[in-house]
C-alpha cells in the first residue's frame, strides 16, 4: 500500500484530496441547508425535521464521524499545503504583482478557510452540542432554541460574515476541485465556474438568510 | 528627428553571491522609449564599467523571446506588465517618464540566486531529464503520413510546446509551483503518438522530481497562465492532473 500512500503525498496527490474532500463538503452543505430551510416553516416542522433525525440516531452518528473525517483531511492537508508553499518561496518579492495575475479569492484559501474553520468550532460547540447533548434533547424546542441564540446580534451577524466567507471559500473551491481532477476543457468549464459561483451566491445568502430572519422578526 | 528620453529610478536586486545577503540599489537612467529593457540594463552596466564598478549580472542570449533565458521579475511581475513576451521584448515606451521601476530575480527555494538578477534553474532540466523525452528507433526519417494524427491533436500538443521553460510561472506562482512548466512537457509529448511508449512512467517521475526539487504545489491561483510569455494554458494542468492520476492508478509500477 505503500504506493498509494506516496501517490496521495505527492503535490497532486494532496491536490486531489482537497479536491475529493472539497466536493464531499460541498454536497454536506446542499443537505444541511436543506434542513436549515425548514426553519421558515415554523416551529412545528423544524422541531418534527430535528426530532426524526434523532430517532435514526446511530445512522446520523455514523454520517457524522464519516463527515469528521471528511473536515478533518480537508483541513490537515489544507494547512499543510500552505506550509509546503510557503516554503518553496523563502525570500518575499519587494513588489508583490499578484494582484495583477490572479483573483483575490484565489490567494486567500488559507485564510477564508481558516475563518470557516473559527465558525465550525463555535458552531459545533453551541448548536450542535446542544441540539445533541442538552436539555433540547428532551424538549425538542430546536427552534425556539435557534430563534433566541440569533436574537443575539453579535452572534447573528458573526454568522452572516462566516457565510459570506465561505461563499467567497466555494467560489473559488467549486471550479478548483474540477481542474484538480482534470476536468477542464473548453465545453465544461465555463460552465463549471458558473455552477460555482451560483452555488456560492447561494449558500452564502441562504444560509445568511436564517440570521437575518431571526434578527428581522426579533427572536420568534 | 529629436531625442526624445524618459528618465526613470531603477531599483535593482544586487547580490553578490548565492550565501551573501543581498539589497536594491538606485540608479537613475535616462534611456530613449525605443530601446529594449535588457538594453537598458546593458546602458547602466556601461556606465558601472566606465566607473570601473561591477556590473549588473543578468541573463539573455536570442533576445527575440525564444530562448528563455532572460527571466526577471519587473515591478512584481516575471517578464515586465505586458502579457505574451519575454523580458528581451519589453520595450521602455511602456514606462513613464519618472516611473520607478523594481528589478528582482525569479524568488523561489528551487530557483537559487547565483548572482544579483541570475538564478539556478537546472531545476528544470532535472525535471526533464527525468522524463520528458521520447525513444525513436534511429535510421531515415519516416514518411510525414506514415503516422496519421489530427490537426486537433497536432495543434494542442504545438500549443504545449510553445513552453520556451524560462520559469515564470513559477517565479508567478504564489507556490512557486513548475505545474504549468511540467503540464507543459508532459502535454506535448502525451499528446501525440510518439509519446505513448513513456507515458505512465513520463508524469509519475517527472512529477516526483518537481515534488523532490521543493517546488510548491498548485493553488489553481492561474497566475502561471497570465505571466507565461508563451500563453501556456492551465489546461495544460489539467492534463498533467489527468495523466498523473490514470498512471498511479493503471501502472502496475509501485516504486512510482
């Protein structure tokens, strides 16, 4: 197995990861935002949503350690490819023309992704222990719970800017993955980029959405 | 006629060896818009000999954008702010008169600097030695429609190999990765019949001899592609990505 390991340790091999992680994440996010939106339908429905994937507990925790590992690759190799690049320049240029060659989004992976990533624990620490691990267990009120943790708008709008983060993220992540695994030609391509910078508009105002509500309607 | 010249500040990157430290250093030049960058220099070193002072040493040799040889970084970008040429084809008209104007070596841990604006880049030469030739059985040439190929394919593989392998996309890249160089050379040899008896064992070991040289990996950031005096396509990685993944997983070679 020794050829597999050194082939995914090679500045592709590591490319490809990234890429495979990438769009297993970009799927993750179409699901989780699919439950989030249930959110607009009220009470009711979002607790019944949040209550039914309780009772098929053990699948979720499975999918769930799957995705922990998913996060996982795609942020050690993410580190660790910044750290190699960094490397293969020592010496900074004294005029830096990137701006020049190269988008913006494209150069900044490291620290949206490392925004995202300041999100995630906070994230899992507060909705998503609580959703598994507090009194919400019992009482299934997800969403009167989610109403008053977004009546708060320093957290709202922590959230509005972590998601406008990972739009610009999956702007530039969606079309990267498909030229890592070398699907770039003049017919796909352009509508591959497209795909992804809807894909991003979307997530980031969808996902924005929830907050804005919240703070709109004042916590319930 | 009048003779018309525009002054300029030139900052330029002066080291005296591979392990000394190096620094800018000012010269103010007046050069008529006419004459070409590498000229320019040539002006200034001219003048440093007069004084009896050391030269700036850079590389040229065709100084028509063929050769690859004269790579220098110019106000942050490798070949000047003009996209498709070499340094040798940057013409002083495109500054102003009063600019100030940043002259730097290619910067990255594979491209050591041997001198003020000269690096080493036998780098890529490791990476081509490595694998980007062909076997040919020796004897006449063949016959030109012995060995049917399409226009398609015949220019895309021209298109790769337009590469005249100076290093500016890596002294580009933010990684300073040599993908687009390497994509470069793998393209136009996979591409075309000749290339096919190689071609698994051609990217593995050209890609372990980038990966071993301390290239960086690629970001997909494109700037290669923008900076390529050749306009190389980052298709070309693509490719590259392509070939690297079907050989690992086809080659019945685990040394690989």
């Amino acid at each position: 197995m020794n050829w597999l390991f050194r082939s995914l340790n090679s500045s592709i091999g590591k490319k490809v990861i990234m890429a495979i992680t990438g769009i297993s994440l970009i799927l993750f996010l179409l699901v989780h935002l699919a439950n989030n939106l249930t959110l607009f339908a009220g009470p009711t429905t979002f607790n019944t949503v949040v209550k039914s994937l309780d009772s098929i507990k053990p699948f979720v925790r499975v999918i769930e350690v799957i995705l922990a590992l998913i996060f996982i690759f795609h942020i050690f190799n993410g580190v660790r490819l910044w750290y190699e690049n960094k490397i293969a320049r020592p010496t900074p240029y004294a005029v830096n023309g990137s701006s020049k060659n190269s988008s913006l989004l494209s150069r900044t992976m490291i620290q949206t992704g490392s925004i995202i990533f300041i999100f995630l624990v906070i994230h899992l620490s507060t909705f998503w222990s609580a959703f598994n691990f507090s009194d919400l267990h019992q009482t299934h009120t997800y969403y009167e719970f989610t109403a008053d943790m977004f009546s708060n708008v320093y957290y709202a709008i922590f959230y509005i800017i972590a998601m406008i983060t990972l739009g610009f993220h999956l702007n530039h992540g969606f079309q990267s993955a498909f030229q890592t695994f070398g699907w770039n030609n003049k017919k796909y391509f352009p509508l591959i980029t497209t795909l992804g910078f809807l894909y991003s508009v979307l997530m980031a105002v969808a996902f924005s959405s929830i907050p804005i509500y919240f703070l709109l309607i004042g916590g319930n | 006629m009048t003779d018309i010249k525009i002054n300029l500040l030139v900052k330029v990157w002066r080291q005296p060896s591979t392990n000394s430290v190096g620094s800018f250093v000012d010269y103010k030049v007046s050069v008529s818009p006419d004459s070409s960058f590498l000229e320019m220099l040539d002006e200034i070193n001219n003048d440093l000999e007069m004084k009896n002072l050391e030269p700036i040493a850079f590389e040229s040799d065709c100084r028509e954008g063929i050769c690859g040889t004269c790579g220098l970084v110019i106000n942050g970008q490798p070949h000047g702010p003009i996209p498709k040429i070499a340094t040798c084809q940057l013409h002083m008209r495109n500054f102003k008169d009063g600019d100030t104007v940043w002259v730097e070596p290619f910067r990255a841990k594979a491209f050591q600097v041997m001198k003020d604006l000269i690096v080493e880049r036998s780098g890529l030469d490791k990476i081509i030695a490595a694998g980007g030739y062909i076997s040919v059985n020796t004897g006449s040439i063949p016959d030109a429609n012995a060995m049917p190929i399409s226009k398609d394919v015949s220019s895309l593989a021209m298109d790769a190999a337009a590469c005249i392998g100076c290093g500016a996309c890596v002294a580009a890249c933010k990684n300073a990765s040599a993908m687009l160089f390497v994509s470069a050379k793998v393209s136009q040899l996979a591409l075309l019949p000749q290339g096919q008896p190689e071609r698994t064992r051609r990217v593995q070991n050209m890609v372990k001899v980038m990966d071993e040289l301390g290239f960086g990996s690629c970001s997909n950031t494109y700037a290669c592609e923008a900076e390529c005096p050749k306009g190389i396509s980052v298709k070309n990685i693509a490719r590259l990505n392509r070939e690297f993944i079907l050989a690992h997983m086809k080659s019945d070679n685990i040394e690989a």
